[in-house]
C-alpha cells in the first residue's frame, strides 16, 4: 500500500527584529576606536539597512565599514565629544510593520571643546578701546566645575606672559554644555585672549577657545 504524505512549510514573515552592541564597553574616551554594530534578525532577508545620526542633520545614511544581510557595522574613528549623539539603525525587509528603527545614545567623555561663539550684533570686528560682549558655548563631558574657568590675554608683544583679567564673566550651565558670557570687557591691547578651562580627561582647552585681536581691530576666531 502506497502512502502519501502532503508536506507544508509554514514560514513566518515578520518585520525585523534589532539589536545594538558598542565596542569596547563602557566609558568611550577621546580618542578611542568605537564600532557600533546593528544586529539583524529578518525574514525575509531586509532589503536595507542604515545607520542614520538623529543629532546632527549632516550625518545622515552614514556608509557602514561592513554590512551583510545580518549586521551593519559602523566604525568611529578617532571620536572627541562632538561624536557623541543619538545613532539610529534603520531595515527594511518589506514587511508590514517596517521599517524598523532602533536608537543608540554614544556618550564620548573628553576635555572641553568650542562648540560656538557670539558677539555683539555678530559682528567680525572690534576697534581697540572699544567695549564689547562675548558668548562662548563650550561642550565637555564631565563639565568642568565653575572654579576650573579662567580668562586670559597674552600681549602680542610678551607671548610668553599669561596675565588673568576675568572681566565680567557669567557661566550658564546647561547638562554637559556651557554657555560663557564675558561682558563690558574693554579691548586695550591686541594680543591673544583665550579661555581656559579643564576637567578630568585633558588639559586646558586654549588651543579650543582662543581668539585673536589683531592691530588692525579685527578679531579672529581660531576654532
């Protein structure tokens, strides 16, 4: 007697499922090597995957160092705090329900950094004697303390001389940024002006935050 057996295969199509894993663990230093890896499981085999920075609008479909139908791996070379922000992992296998999108928070620890500036009126000059204002926003992580803030000018004639001339200096903290106000500071010399200022992963950040009055009565912005 002949038996017959009907066989049938039930696959399940379901939209991805993701999972994030950073190398190394832990705290991310400047200066480190970090690889952020997106771990795909799919059925079907997606028919994208990409690596988005949510946080800065100039980082978007970020090229993956390595990427196959399971994982995309995404490497930062060389990171300082600005790198730090939300990296989002998108696939798409074409399933109702996808896209799917899952998001990382990198967090880099580093010395302080520019991040931005501002002066009266945004202008690009400033005679000598005048009286102006400056804001500075700073980034560092951990933020440095109040009393770790300092301003100096170094005569373009004596660059080896530091002298401290706080003027009138207000810091607004705001998570891990800083926003430095100096007001009413009167230009006298031409020279070098720099804030400084230190946490525990470096030195002090002048070669961040300097400017510089030339005789001319223009002030550049060494960023």
């Amino acid at each position: 007697m002949k038996q017959i057996y009907n066989l049938l295969l039930i696959s399940s199509l379901d939209p991805p499922e993701l999972n994030i894993r950073v190398t190394p663990s832990g705290d991310l230093i400047q200066g480190s090597d970090v690889t952020v890896s997106c771990i795909v499981n799919s059925r079907p085999e997606p028919s994208s995957i990409k690596w988005t920075n949510i946080t800065d609008p100039d980082l978007q479909d970020i090229d993956c160092s390595h990427k196959n139908n399971t994982h995309c791996m995404l490497t930062l070379s060389d990171i300082n705090i600005l790198d730090s922000g939300t990296y989002q992992c998108q696939v798409d296998n074409g399933v109702k329900g996808s896209p799917v999108t899952l998001n990382k928070n990198i967090i880099v620890y580093g010395p302080a950094r520019w991040y931005n500036f501002d002066t009266d009126d945004h202008v690009n000059g400033v005679s000598i004697g005048a009286t102006t204002n400056f804001k500075v926003w700073v980034i560092a992580r951990p933020l440095p303390r109040q009393d770790q803030w300092k301003w100096k000018f170094s005569p373009s004639n004596s660059s080896n001389v530091m002298t401290t001339d706080p003027g009138h200096v207000h810091l607004t903290v705001y998570d891990d940024m800083a926003v430095l106000s100096i007001t009413n500071v009167t230009i006298s010399y031409y020279g070098n002006y720099c804030i400084w200022t230190n946490n525990q992963y470096g030195g002090w950040a002048d070669d961040k935050l300097m400017f510089i009055l030339k005789p001319q009565g223009i002030l550049t912005f060494l960023f």
